[in-house]
C-alpha cells in the first residue's frame, strides 16, 4: 500500500481554525450557520464546541467565495447556491485556482524585476 502524502490527516478544525483560513470573525461563521441550512458543522459535548470538517470548509469555501470575494449579497449567494449548486462550485474552484496563479505570477515578476 502507498503512502498517500497529500492526504489531509485532520479530520476536525475548530472554529478559530476555520475562521483564520478565511480571514473572518468566529461570528461570522457562526451567523452563516443560520443563514445557509446546509451549513452544519458538528457539536460536541455540552458546550456545543463547533468542529468543522472539509466538507463544511468547502460550503465555507463557497460561500466566502460569493459574498467576500465577489461582493454578493447574503440573499444573492443564496439564490445562486439553490439555483446553481454545481455552477457555484465550479466557479469557486476555478476563482480559487486563478488567484493562486496570480499569486505565483506576481512572484515571479518580482524575482524577474530583482534579476534586472
């Protein structure tokens, strides 16, 4: 059996954990909760201690993806998600891409502008 290096070993992130990931307040995630029913991250023990998997981190991935990143109103991103699930995915995923490509040309430019 291979050793699968890319594997996620993680299987629960608190919410401080999500929310640094995204760059938001706990309360924040904790309002999309109520916002977007399909976000439900587990509960456990009697203080109710959020854990989030990567399923939730991707709908949090998808969510910040509408209203942080691409400025849409909560009742927008919900329209788009309900009508458009696999779309929204798709278009997160390739926004999420792009930006990392922006990211590594933006560093290349800088190592190119050292050199001359």
């Amino acid at each position: 059996m291979a050793l699968n290096l890319n594997k996620n070993l993680k299987m629960y992130y608190s919410i401080k954990e999500v929310a640094e990931m995204f760059g938001v307040n706990e309360s924040t995630l904790r309002y999309w909760e109520t916002e977007f029913p399909y976000l439900k991250p587990k509960t456990s023990g009697p203080a109710k201690i959020r854990q989030y998997q990567e399923k939730d981190i991707e709908q949090i991935k998808l969510i910040h993806n509408l209203v942080k990143v691409r400025g849409f109103k909560l009742a927008a991103a919900k329209r788009i998600i309900n009508a458009n699930r696999d779309g929204a995915d798709k278009k997160s995923e390739v926004l999420t891409k792009l930006i990392s490509i922006r990211e590594q040309l933006q560093s290349l430019k800088k190592q190119m502008d050292y050199l001359q």
